[in-house]
C-alpha cells in the first residue's frame, strides 16, 4: 500500500523539472516537450487526487487532458515546422516579431 | 378664462425653437409673420386672462399653475410655475402688446438685413425670456428669465458683430449686468436660507409673518435691488445702456426703453413688502432713483446723436420709477413704468424711422425741418415727446404726477425737488431733440437728402397705435383730486401692492402740486422753443460761457474712463499676471508634466516586452510565486 | 512490493527527466522522454487507474512522441544547440523553480496522511470509465472529437507546401 501522498510529490517535482527545462532550453522542440511534460505531471496529480477522493471524475479529466494534449501537439508542432521553414532556425530567441 | 394663462411665455418659446432649429431653410415671408403672430397670440391670451382676472376675488389670488418640476432638494423646491395675478398680468400685456408693434416694425427696419431670421429668433427669444421673468412665481425661476434677457440683450446689441463697437457695446452689457447680478444671487441666496422656498406667496407670508428682522430684510432688498441697478442703468450700473444704441434701434425700443430695463421696477414691486419692512432700503432706492434721474437729464442736455439723448432719457425716467418705488407709491412707479413703455418706444421707433429716411445719419446736427418731409414721423414723435414731457391730458403727466405728488405727501421734499427739477430738464431735452429734427433750418447732407421718404406703413401704423396709447393710457390711472376711485390702475393692482400708510394731503395742495408739475413742463418746453427757435445762437453762447460745464456734461462726468482706470485696467491686469503665471505655468505644466511621465513610463516599462518567450514564462513564474506565497502567508 | 515498484517507476521517470534536461541532442531528449511518460504510465496503474495507463502509453509514448520525432527528423539539424550564454536568466529561473517547488509543498503539508493508500478496492475499469464518459461528460465528449478534427485540418492545412502563384 503506497501512501497516495508519494505520488503526489513526485507529481509536484516533475512540474518544477518541466519548469527548470522551459528556462534552460534554446530550441523550441526541446522547450515543447517540456511543456508536455509539466502537463504529465499534472495528470499524474490528478490521477492520485481521484485515488484519494475515491472517485473516478479525476480519471475522466485526464482522459480529455491528454486528448486534447495531443491536439495541441500536433497543431504546435506544425507551427514549429513552418516558423523553421521561414527563419532556418529554431532558436527560440530568433523569434523577436513581438518586440516593443 | 383664465385657464391658458401659462401659454403666454411658451407660444413664443415654441417660436424661438422653430425658427432656431429650420430658420436657415425658412423663407423670410413665413419667419416674419410666424413671429409676429407668435405674439400676438400671447397678447390675446394675455388680455383674455386679464380680463378672467377681473372676475376672480381677491382670495383665489394669486393663480399659479406649475408645469414642470425642476429643483427638488430635500425640503428646498424650485419649479417651472408661472403665476397670474394683477402685476404680472400687466407686464405681460405690455411684453406682449408693445412687444408685438415692434416686431411688427421691425418687419420694415430689418427688411434688407443680411441677419433678418436670426434677428427675429432672438427677438422671440426675448420675448420668451421677458415674460418667463414676469410671470415666474418663485424667484429662482424670475432669475433664469433675468439671465436670459441680460443674453437677448448681449445678443441683440451685438447684432451687427462685425463692427466693433457693436461687439464691445454687447459685451459691456453684459459684464457690468453680471455684476448686479453677483449681487442678485447672494440676494436670492439670503432669501432661500431664510425662508426655504423662494416662492413669492411664500415670501409674503414669512414677512407677514414676522419671520424676517428688519436688518435681514435690509440686506435682501439691498442685494436685490444692485442687480436692479445693472439691470435697469442705474446709478451705478447704468454706463452699458448708451453704448447699448449700437444696436438696431426696435432692439432699443423693445428691450431698452419699454421691457427689460423695468424688470429692475418689476422686482421691487414684486418685493413690495419686503422693502416697505425696510426703511432703509426704501429710502435707498428713492434717493438712487431721484440721483440718477437728475444726473441722466444732464447728461442728456448735450448729446448730439438722438438716439443717445433717448438712451439717457429712459434712464432718467427709470429713476422716476425707481423714486415712486422707494417712497411707497410702487402702484404710481409701476403706472409710470406702463405708460413709458407706450411712449419710449414710440420715441425710439420714430427715431428710427427718421433714421431710416434719412438712410441711417443719427447725428442732429444734420438734421433740420424734417417735418415737411415726414408727415407721418413727425407727428406721433410730437406726440411722444409731449407725454413724457408731462403736459396734461397725455399719459405721462398722470404717471409722472402720481409719482411726485406721493413724494411730496410722504414727506419726502428732497426727492420730490429733484423730481420737479428734472421735470424740467426733460421738457428740455426733448424739446431741444424735437426742434433740432423737425425744424428750423435744414442742415442735411445732400446725398441723404436725395433719399428722403417716409417709412412704408408696416413702420408708421405701429408708429400709430403707440401715438394713441401715449394719449389715452394714462386715463386709467387718474390722480386723487378726480375722486378716490378715479385710481383704477392703483386699485387693479392692490392685492399684489398692499396700499401702505398713506398721507392725505389736502384737495388744495393736490391742485398745487398739479399746477406745479405743469408749469415746471410747460417753462422747459419754453425755454427750448427760446434756445433753438427764436435765437439758436443762443446755446453756443452759453457753451462757450461756460466751457467746463459743456465739458463735463459732453463728455458724461468722464465716468466711463474712471471705470476703466479703476476697474477695468487692474482687472484685465491681474488676469495677465494670472495668465502668465498660474494659467501657462502650472496648469499646462501640469498637463505637459502629465503627458511626459506617461511617455516616460511606457518607454521604461516597453523593455518588459523583448518579444523573447523565455522572459514572458519568466515573468509568468514570478506571478505565480508571488500569488502562490501570497495565498500561503 | 507495492513500494518497491513505485520506487522504481519514480526513479525511472525522474532520471529520464533529468536526462532530457542535460542532454543538448533533441531525438535523445525525444527518446528520454518516451521512457519517462512510459514509466508515468506505469505510475497511473499503481493509482488504480488501468485504462487512463493504457491511453497514456498508447496516445503519448506512442503516438505524440512519435510525432516529435518526425518533426525533429524533417527539422534535420546537423549540430546541436549551443546551451545558454546568458547565465543569470538561468540562475533566476531555477531560483524561482526552487522557491515554487518549496510552496507547493508548504501548501500541502496538512494533508500528508489525509490522502488515503493506493492499491485496493475501487479500480478504473474502462466500464466505469466509459459509463461515466457517456452520461456526465458526453458533451465535452463530443467535442473533444470535433477539436480533434480541427487539429488534424488544421495541421495538415498550416503545412501544405504553397504552389507557387
């Protein structure tokens, strides 16, 4: 029997992890995984908040969070392929347009 | 039939809006007679509910109808209610009687005037503002109608803005109208804390009541009565009444001989009791009006543009009025105000017409004998000269001996000897203008004369029907020696103007006083018939013996360059020192100061937006820090 | 045994992490985070939730991760990113991601023992789930599908190659 708190921890330290690699990383690729990342980490709260509130409406959360996830990823990702295709580049601090 | 009475001042209002709002796409034929019916549909209404008011008894007095509620505040009301009772009644039968003469001839004067439609909405305006001033039952409402013909008279003496002189004239006006009015409000502010309503039927039962001291009663009426000194030229007030004539001359007769000047005698008949509870302010007011009786006539005596001689006469017989008011006999200052109307107007109208045949020259030094040449002027100007000249059997001498003859009784010797003497100063005045127009030799200009015609009768009828009332509207209002009830004017207005403690003299001093007053007449029309007839080298002679005294006079005591030294200089002074130094420093530095910061802000904070997506999660993060330690501590 | 599989899971996802963060290669960032969802997936069974673990290998290690390494094939950079040349931002950031990791925990301190053991009675099954799905939630349900569809247009649609006009 784990105590439902450890998952929820690790739940806390994933999100951090995920924030610490959005600041470090330069390239949007790296930056965008990131962000799924944090996302996880959230459902896994999620996850073990509905184990201990004993009801499953946590778990149908996480199941609409991750499809929508995985919308977003696609969309985002074609974004990052034509933003490459215009700049050459996919530095995130290449991407100045909205200076000012 | 006195059901429509509040009909009187918003026929007009309706007018003034039409022609205000489409009178650019009126024709000049519908704008006249939309106009002159406007009110003339007010004077049938107005004589209508006269005579309504005839049958009415003196309990149900006065009647007031409010038609819109205005100031509500707390336990304080002000309301648009007019109110119909003998004093009001007769001042909107004058308003709206000679007002409609005048517009009728203003029909002819302003016919080839670029400005005709705007002249005559501001006319109605007038009109409109005139009889809301005269029939307002609450003093709050009196004092909008008061404003708004101080702006109808700006406006119409100003008609003609692109000349300066009308311009300037028009804003001296109304600046040294504004200062009564200062006076005015804290007069009707004094009231409203005292008495907690400024109705008038409110304010007589506080009096009656004995709810206000002498000293209070002082102060308002006081007060009141420095707004009536701007309003109606009197001494101190009276320097924008002879700049005034620069405007188009029915404005003159209309607003500066029969209407707006008197509202300042309305005002104090209206506070009747008010200022009979105050000696003092009573007597203030005969003595100022006495004054400036006397001090007009003079200066009257030597003006060469006829029109001016008028101005100077109307605020010399205002002073009349004003004098009647202060000694008690407000029934005989307000009997002088009505036939006045009749016969001032008549005066400036004929004076226009003259001015008009003789194609706008003023000046009586060019003119002469003109009585050949206009044969209808002539005669109703001889008319209007005679009655306010008081020669018996034409209005003036009625009104004019009821005046002097309550002076005398009331003890008042002073004010009834400076009345005799300028009795005769006007006799003269008027002679001299008449003789100096109409005969003896002609001194015009060729190019004038060439152009002499009579003025079309849409002029000369209204010219007329005045001529008429100058002889026969004095007849309502005979003096005591013709019986006790021979007074109907006086007894019309008793409910309004309580008759105070009246001194009887005898029969025979009656007679005296009579006789007195003719004679004093009679020898100034002489003595101008002597001056300008018989031997017309004889003012030169006299001017040159006394070339001071010309002076003096020409040039009215010099009392308008005092003014300016005194006042006006350090007021236009001190506000270029406050110009320069608050206006331009601290407020624009204020507003600049405002503008430079926010500039200043925004470019220090645009560095927050590098555009980088890095710095706005960085900045994100430390939103969500702060808020999240902000929710734990 | 319970502890020792979540200690191991745990262990698993947070090295994986770890590694994405240092590694300056994207397909191996690509690869380490396949293992960690993988291992997550794993962490949701523990949590009685059987269904959601499978969705969650199925659709993220399987199919987003995939995506990724897709784009990262097409995007075909010969070398690495250089890491960060201004290092306070860094510094700032990972103060900031140390103070937040301190207050979350801060918030929760009071209910370290309230929330209850995992493993037991109540389970996820895809039964319960789905019932669920199909009454309470049936709206957000269908739309959920009809975003999908607009992903999927939409992607396609912003990558189109142009013709050239």
């Amino acid at each position: 029997m784990i105590p439902v708190i450890y998952f929820f921890i690790l739940s806390i330290i994933l999100f951090v992890l995920g924030i610490i690699a959005f600041s470090i990383k330069r390239d949007l690729i790296t930056m965008f995984m990131a962000v799924e990342i944090m996302v996880n980490a959230a459902n896994l709260a999620f996850i073990s908040l509905a184990k201990a509130a004993n009801s499953l409406h946590g778990q149908v959360i996480v199941f609409f969070v991750i499809t929508v996830a995985a919308a977003e990823a696609a969309v985002g990702l074609a974004i990052i392929l034509l933003v490459f295709r215009q700049k050459k580049s996919i530095k995130a601090e290449d991407m100045r347009l909205m200076k000012g | 039939m006195t059901e429509y009475f509040w009909l009187i001042p918003l026929i007009p209002g309706a007018s003034t809006f039409i022609l205000a709002v489409f009178g650019r796409w009126l024709p000049k034929k519908y704008v006249s007679w939309q106009a002159c019916l406007s009110v003339f549909a007010s004077f049938v209404i107005a004589v209508v509910s006269f005579l309504g008011l005839l049958k009415v008894s003196p309990e149900n007095l006065p009647i007031v109808k409010t038609l819109f509620s205005w100031i509500v505040s707390g336990q304080f009301n002000a309301n648009l209610s007019l109110q119909l009772d003998a004093l009001s009644t007769i001042m909107a039968l004058v308003v709206t009687g000679v007002g409609f003469l005048i517009h009728v001839y203003s029909v002819g004067y302003m016919a080839k005037d670029q400005g005709y439609t705007r002249y005559f909405t501001y006319l109605n305006l007038f009109t409109f503002a005139m009889l809301i001033l005269v029939m307002a039952s609450n003093i709050v409402l009196m004092f909008v109608g008061w404003e708004g013909v101080g702006l109808c008279s700006y406006l119409l003496i100003g008609f003609w803005f692109e000349k300066n002189s009308a311009a300037n004239a028009g804003k001296k006006a109304f600046i040294v109208n504004r200062i009564g009015d200062a006076a005015f409000i804290l007069g009707i502010f004094f009231i409203l804390i005292n008495i907690r309503s400024g109705e008038f039927r409110a304010i007589n039962e506080a009096i009656g009541g004995g709810a206000i001291t002498q000293g209070l009663a002082t102060l308002i009426a006081l007060l009141l009565f420095a707004g009536a000194t701007g309003k109606s030229a009197q001494i101190p007030l009276y320097v924008w009444l002879p700049d005034a004539m620069e405007g188009p001359t029915p404005v003159s007769a209309l607003i500066h001989a029969a209407t707006m000047v008197t509202a300042g005698v309305y005002m104090v008949s209206r506070f009747n009791l008010l200022f009979t509870l105050s000696g003092v302010a009573a007597q203030v007011v005969a003595v100022v009006g006495a004054l400036t009786a006397i001090y007009a006539a003079t200066m009257a005596l030597t003006q060469n543009d006829i029109k001016r001689v008028l101005a100077y006469s109307t605020i010399s017989q205002i002073g009349y009025m004003f004098m009647g008011c202060g000694v008690g006999a407000y029934a005989a200052g307000m009997f002088h105000l009505y036939t006045h109307a009749f016969f001032k107007s008549l005066l400036f109208l004929a004076a226009g017409s003259v001015m008009h045949a003789l194609s706008g020259e003023l000046d009586m030094r060019k003119m002469g004998g003109l009585r050949k040449y206009l044969p209808l002027t002539y005669p109703t100007f001889l008319i209007g000269a005679i009655a306010i000249a008081g020669v018996p059997f034409f209005s003036g001498f009625f009104s004019k001996d009821a005046i002097l003859t309550h002076a005398y009784a009331q003890g008042q010797y002073f004010i009834w000897a400076l009345g005799i003497m300028g009795a005769v100063l006007t006799a003269f005045y008027m002679f001299r203008l008449v003789f100096l127009t109409f005969f003896g030799g002609e001194r015009l200009d060729a190019h004038a004369k060439t152009h002499l015609h009579e003025s079309p009768p849409v002029m000369t009828v209204p010219l007329v029907l005045l001529a008429f009332f100058s002889i026969v509207a004095g007849y309502v209002g005979l003096p005591v020696v013709f019986g006790e009830k021979a007074n109907l004017f006086g007894r019309f207005l008793e409910p309004v103007i309580k008759p105070g403690h009246e001194a009887h003299l005898t029969m025979n001093m009656e007679w005296m006083l009579i006789l007195i007053s003719v004679a004093v007449a009679l020898c100034g029309i002489y003595i101008a018939y002597v001056f300008y007839l018989r031997s017309p080298q004889a003012p030169h002679q006299l001017v040159s013996r006394f070339p001071k005294v010309y002076n003096l006079l020409y040039n009215k005591y010099y009392v308008d360059e005092i003014y300016n030294a005194v006042f006006v200089n350090s007021t236009i002074k001190g506000s270029e020192a406050v110009y320069d130094n608050f206006d331009l420093k601290v407020i624009d530095g204020t507003i600049n100061g405002t503008a430079a910061a926010t500039g200043f802000t925004g470019k220090l904070l645009s560095f927050l937006q590098s555009g980088l997506v890095k710095d706005y999660a960085l900045v994100l993060l430390l939103g969500v820090v702060i808020f999240l330690g902000y929710l734990l501590l | 045994m319970g502890i020792f599989l979540f200690s191991l899971l745990a262990f698993i996802c947070l090295g994986s992490v770890l590694g994405m963060i240092l590694s300056k290669n994207q397909a191996y960032n690509a690869l380490y985070l396949v293992l960690a969802f993988a291992a997550l997936g794993g962490l949701f069974g523990l949590l009685d939730a059987p269904f959601i673990a499978a969705v969650q290998i199925i659709i993220y290690a399987g199919a987003i991760m995939v995506l990724f390494i897709f784009v990262i094939m097409m995007i075909n950079l010969r070398q690495g990113i250089t890491p960060e040349k201004k290092k306070w931002t860094l510094f700032i950031s990972a103060g900031l991601a140390v103070i937040l990791l301190a207050e979350l925990i801060l918030a929760i301190t009071g209910t370290f023992s309230a929330l209850g053991h995992a493993g037991g009675e109540k389970m996820g099954t895809p039964t319960e789930l789905g019932r669920l799905l199909f009454t309470d939630y049936l709206y957000p349900f269908e739309i959920t599908s009809i975003l999908i569809i607009a992903a999927l247009v939409g992607a396609i649609v912003l990558v189109k190659k142009r013709e050239k006009e």
